[in-house]
C-alpha cells in the first residue's frame, strides 16, 4: 500500500512538473532587459502594464533600454561585434535585418527549443522571410509594420479647394502640391509647403527602401524604378514644392505643427509621433490615404530578436516575451493604440479596432487603409549590402536635388559606388 | 617572505595602470592591425574573420572610390579647418597676453566655451545659423547682396560650414595654448627691445612668434593628428551616416568613412586598414611639421635671419636657444 502510495505521489508530481513545464518558464522570477528605439518604449511598456502581460509573467521584472534610432542600432551593431553588452532581447528596425540574417549574432529562433517558424505562422509573410536566412534560420520575429500613406492637412485641402484624396499619380501630387504652396501673409515669402523635402518622398516607389535593391547581383535595378526616383525628388525640388529640411531635424518636426508644411509621406507609425508629442494640437486635421497611385509600401517596421550572446538561463524567458509581444493579440492592439505601430500579427488585421473611427484623424477610419496596405505589402528579397545601396542611392539623390546633377550621371555613379563597395 | 612582498608591491601598486593600458590601447591596437587583414562583418564572433592578406590595403590604395576622396576633403579641412585656427589663436594670445585688456578671465573662458560644448550640440547649432531661408549666415551675406546659400546640402558650401564650425570650435583651445607659451617667455626681451626702439609688429615677429616655436609645433602636431580624426562636425551637419557626407560626399572625411565602414557597411576589415592608412599619414605629416620647426629653430637661424632681415637693431643674444 505504501509502496502504490509512493508511486501515485510520484506520478502525480512528475505530471504536474510536465503538464505545466511550459508554464514554468513564464512564472519564473527573473530580470530582463530589453533595447529598443524611438517611440517602442511607450508602446511595450503599456503591454508591460496590461493585465494580461502581468498574469502572464506575474515576477518578470522587465528594463528597458532605449535611445533614438541611429544611437540604438550603432549600440547594437558594436555590442553584436564585440560578443558582450547587448541586452537580453533586442528590438531591430528592418533595414538591419539583412545584416543579422547575413552574418548571425542572433539566436536561431526556428530552432527546437523555439519553434519560431510554427509560432509566427500567423506573421506578415514578408516580415518573416525577411527574417530567416538561406539555410531556414530564423533570427528575428517581426513585431510591427509600417504600411507607407499619405497624410494630409483637410482645412488646408478644404481653404484652397485643392482635392487630396485618391491621387492618381506622382505628377498630380505634384501640381497639387503647386497649389499648397503658397504665401500665406502676402509678404513675398513662402511660409506654406506642400512637403518637407524630396528625400522623405524617394523610398515611398522603392516600397519603403527595404530590399529590393538588387536583382541578380546587379545594384540598382531595374533602372527605370531608381532612376524613376531620382526624377522624381528632382521634380519636386524643380516645382518648389518642397520647404528643403532635412529628416527629423527641428524645423523639420515644428514645420508639421506650425503648418509650414501640410502634407507628408510616411509609415502609418507617423501619425503617433503626430498625435503623442509633435503636433497634438492639430487632432481632427490630419487624414490619410493611400500614397499616389494606390502604391503599396512598407515604411519601416521593426523586428524583436535574442541575441546570441543572452545567457542561456535568460534565453527560455526572453523567448516568452518575444513571442508574447509578437503574436499576442492584446499586445499587438495595445503597440498600436499607443503608437500607432501596425500590427505584424495578421489574425488581428480584422479586429473590430480596425474599423473604429479614429478621434485624431477627424473620425475617419483610417486603420482600414493600414490594414488593406499591410495585406498587400510586396515581398522583397533583402541583402547584406542594403544598407550600403540605401546610403549610396541617398547620395545620389542629394547630388541630383542640391547639386543639380543629371539622373543618369547620378544613376550611373551610384551604381558604380555600390559594385565598388560590395 | 616579506623580502618578496616588498619586491611585489611596486608591481602592485603600478599594474592599475598596466591593466587599464593593456585593455584599452594596446588590446585594441593589435586587435585593429588584426582586423586590416581579415575580413569581418562584425557578427557571429571573430571566428568567422578570414585572412585576408593585404587586400585591404590594396583595395583602398588603387581600386577604391572613396579612400583618396575622403582623404582629399580631411586633407581641405586639414587646411581651412584646422591650420587656419592658428592664424587666429596667436594673435588673439597676444591680445589676451597683454595688460592693456581688463578682464582677461572673462575673456579667456569665453574663448574656451566652445571647446567643452558638445560638438552635436555645436552643430545643431549651426544648422540653424547655416539654414538657407532663416539662417544668421545668410541674412548677414543678404546684406551685402549676396544670394542665399544653402551652406549644408550644396557640395562647394559643405566643407566650408564644416571648416567654420571647426575654427569656431578649437581657436580658443589653441589660443589658451598659445597663452601659456607667450607667459613663458621672458620679459627682459621685450624690455630690451623697446630700449632699441622695435615697434610692436617688429617685437612680434623677431621676439614672440620665434620663442613660440615650439608650442606652435606642438599645437599644430595636435592639429594634425585632431584634423585628420574629423568626424564629429561633418557627420552632425550631414546628418549623419544615411547621406554619406552630403552631395557629393563633400563631407564625407576619412574618420567618416572608417565609421561608414563599421556601422552602416559591417567592414571591419576595411574600416581598420583605412585606420592604419590614416595613421601613416599622420605620422608622415607630424615629421613634416617637425622638419619644418627644426629648421626655423635650429641653431637659432631662423630667428637671426629673421632678425638680420627685419631689424638689424635688435640684437637677441645667445639666450635665444630655443632647444
């Protein structure tokens, strides 16, 4: 009898210890840190304040570290270099995924002990595929995209009579850009544009800069596509329309809010920075569609990975959070509510939330034009010498922009600079 | 036992320095020689470096497009940004240096606030002061008649808004150098030559520019070695790595590129050669510069030829050696 009582115990323990072994991980008292960027912090710390985060790991003490988006990304680089430093999970924009899926310093997530491939099944393909190397690792899950829109001022569209919605081209936008920017107090000094530079323009046709810059080993093909850009950025200057600050400069943040410029092109996640702190006054002005021509783009988006340095008691945690923050539907809504940050997570792309009007774009239902985007964004291959094809083309529009350099010339240089390079 | 305890402490005592040396320069010295003949991105661990010979340094020396560009704008800074801080800061020591001006303190710190101000700080700064529709630059050259510039995105303004930024920044560095030279020199000099009747040019230029001699040397060697590390101003006021120091990589300088190479193109191996490259040419700089001093100040012949030249007058004696 003591000996079947033994034995029931033993039973009983060993499957309590399996049945909840999964569990155990995300109970467990435990300290992370975690690196992120830009506006991330206000987000993951609203999932980190949600209910549902708590009862899930109810004794994670989770740290973040953040900077701005260069200062995280060199930290990440350096630290991923050096082998030490890095935090236990790290946030990544997709402009440098390439690199990790390239050459490593992030834990294969499709390994067994993960199962990442099974777990984001429901991610944006893209973002996935993105994320995973030739041989199948997969280094990164995405968390949150960015369909490229439109963003325009509707007092301004509807004071000077200038029709903003479905524009059907480049140069429509253009002429319609003609119109917004004029001299408002008549002292011969435009104070009014229609957009804040050409270079926040020129990745909207290059569906936002990530991947694609290569086709079969050659840079910068098809050349109709980037010399297409090229003329573009050059149009814009040539008609005026464009107030000349450079990205995220302080003029360039004021001129939204002080209505020196009225127009814009960005990842959906701009209408957050608009509404949390550069232009929170003018809620209800603001609308959006779709860039010209109904392009469907990707302007940023951001990855969450464990780097492979993370000591292997922290790694089964900082698994669990990554997934949660990823295919979490509570999570994904909450990043987006707070930030504006588009879910990667495709099953939440028909939650009601999509069709609600929102309060900071005069009531329109904006969301469902992120949402069609999202579903459409093309797939791109992206390569380890992006980042040098993105900051090569970005020089060769400022020669054709500031220097007035023939598109060709520029083309061609560029080109020649990327071979040169890679 | 206490013998040997006695003979370790020193050792004890010293290795703080060792420890700290070892780790933070001679650990990334040989690492970086290391690096310019391997290939490495930088991830997956220094396993996955491969030896990559002297491809490196070839690659930068005859096939690059961009090493000899980079080092001809370091180069133009070199010149405008950095030589040209001294042709300020001498004279602005001997205004400072003199009895005539009152409150030389306030002066002096003035002069020294830009060098601890931040340079993103700085350039941020003079983004606004460089801006072509509400910039101060502008609306001064405006007056003249003078169309407005767009200092910081066309390819002929970028190096000079780069050389402003950087004489604004480290002229009153080298003045307070220049300073501490000027209050080494003895007095009776002068006294000597106002007795003998030397105006105050001729007093100059026969008395304190050749006793200055060697901290001149000295400054411009710190010139030289801070001017061809450029990076701060240049990378700020381009905004940063994505535009490659603007069109046509006007400001795009050689430390510039180094970093270009680590961060945005995961060379290591490159971006270490084009160190070692730089180095070279520093050093071959610091000897020119060396040469060039030695020759005014050896054995005194400058300042006699000089003298003899200038103003037969004044006769400095033997106490002028300036070794």
């Amino acid at each position: 009898m003591k000996r079947l009582c033994l034995v029931l115990i033993i039973a009983f323990l060993a499957g309590t210890l399996f049945a909840s072994g999964p569990q155990d991980v995300s109970k467990q008292e435990i300290t992370l840190t975690m690196g992120v960027f830009g506006d991330l912090e206000s987000a993951y710390t609203a999932v980190k304040d949600s209910d549902g985060f708590k009862q899930k790991f109810p004794k994670l003490t989770l740290q973040f570290q953040s900077s701005d988006f260069g200062g995280h990304h060199d930290r990440l680089v350096t630290q991923i270099a050096a082998g030490v430093g890095a935090n236990d999970v790290e946030a990544l924009e997709i402009g440098y995924i390439a690199r990790f899926v390239r050459e490593g310093g992030f834990t294969n997530l499709s390994a067994d002990l993960f199962k990442g491939k099974q777990v984001g099944k429901d991610l944006v393909k893209f973002g996935m595929s993105n994320a995973t190397t030739t041989d199948g690792k997969l280094v990164a899950l995405p968390v949150d995209i960015a369909p490229a829109v439109f963003f325009y001022r509707k007092s301004v569209s509807d004071d000077l009579g200038v029709e903003l919605t479905g524009i059907a081209s480049w140069d429509e936008y253009i002429e319609k850009g003609k119109q917004l920017t004029i001299d408002k107090d008549g002292d011969g000094v435009i104070d009014q544009y229609a957009l804040t530079n050409p270079n926040d323009v020129s990745m909207i046709p290059l569906n936002g800069g990530k991947g694609g810059w290569f086709q079969n080993n050659e840079p910068l093909e098809p050349a109709k596509r980037f010399k297409g850009v090229l003329e573009l950025c050059k149009k814009i200057r040539e008609a005026g329309i464009d107030a000349n600050f450079p990205g995220w400069s302080g003029e360039w943040i004021n001129s939204f809010k002080e209505g020196i410029v009225v127009t814009m092109f960005s990842g959906a996640w701009l209408g957050g920075h608009f509404k949390n702190w550069m232009c929170p006054d003018l809620a209800g002005d603001w609308r959006v569609d779709y860039c010209p021509g109904k392009v469907f783009a990707s302007y940023g988006g951001s990855y969450i990975g464990i780097p492979e340095q993370t000591s292997a008691e922290k790694k089964p945690m900082a698994w669990e959070v990554t997934k949660y923050l990823c295919t979490n539907p509570d999570a994904q809504l909450i990043t987006f509510k707070t930030t504006d940050a588009f879910p990667a997570l495709v099953t939440v792309f028909d939650d009601p939330i999509m069709s609600e009007p929102v309060e900071y774009y005069g009531g329109q239902k904006v969301r469902l034009i992120f949402q069609d985007i999202g579903k459409n964004i093309p797939v791109q291959n992206v390569s380890e010498y992006d980042a040098i094809a993105v900051d090569i083309f970005n020089n060769a529009i400022k020669a054709v922009v500031d220097d007035g350099v023939p598109v060709d010339e520029a083309y061609k240089t560029a080109k020649t600079e990327i071979k040169n390079q890679m | 036992m206490r013998l040997n305890r006695q003979k370790i402490a020193p050792y004890v005592f010293i290795s703080p320095f060792f420890i700290v040396f070892a780790a933070f320069m001679v650990f990334p010295l040989g690492f970086s020689i290391f690096l310019s003949f391997h290939k490495w991105s930088g991830m997956g661990g220094i396993k996955t470096a491969q030896f990559a010979g002297l491809q490196h340094f070839s690659f930068l020396l005859f096939k690059d497009v961009y090493f000899w560009k980079t080092i001809g704008i370091t180069i133009w800074l070199l010149i405008f940004g950095s030589f040209t801080q001294h042709l300020f800061a001498i004279p602005l020591a001997i205004v400072l240096n003199s009895k005539l001006i009152r409150g030389r303190d306030i002066f002096r710190t003035a002069y020294f606030l830009p060098v601890i101000t931040s340079a993103v700080s700085v350039a941020i700064i003079f983004q606004n002061v460089f801006n072509m529709k509400y910039g101060l630059l502008n609306y001064i050259t405006g007056i003249f008649g003078v169309a407005p510039v767009d200092w910081i995105n066309w390819s002929w303004s970028i190096p000079i808004a780069i050389a402003i930024v950087i004489n604004w920044r480290w002229i009153g560095w080298n003045t307070l150098i220049y300073l501490a030279g000027l209050q080494a020199i003895p007095n009776e000099l002068y006294e000597s030559a106002d007795i003998d009747g030397a105006s105050l040019i001729t007093k100059h230029v026969n008395i304190t520019i050749p006793m200055l001699l060697p901290i001149i040397f000295f400054a411009v060697t710190m010139s030289i070695i801070g001017g061809m590390q450029i990076f701060d101003e240049p990378f700020v006021l381009t905004q940063g790595y994505l535009w490659m120091g603007g069109a046509n990589n006007a400001g795009f300088t050689a430390a510039f590129y180094i970093l270009w190479s680590l961060q945005r193109a995961g060379k290591y191996g490159r971006g270490s050669a084009i160190a070692w490259l730089l180095f070279l040419l520093v050093l071959i700089m610091t000897f020119i510069n060396r040469a060039i001093t030695n020759y005014y100040k050896g054995d005194n012949r400058g300042i006699k030829r000089v003298t003899a030249k200038k103003d037969k007058a004044i006769d400095i004696g033997p106490q002028m050696n300036l070794h």
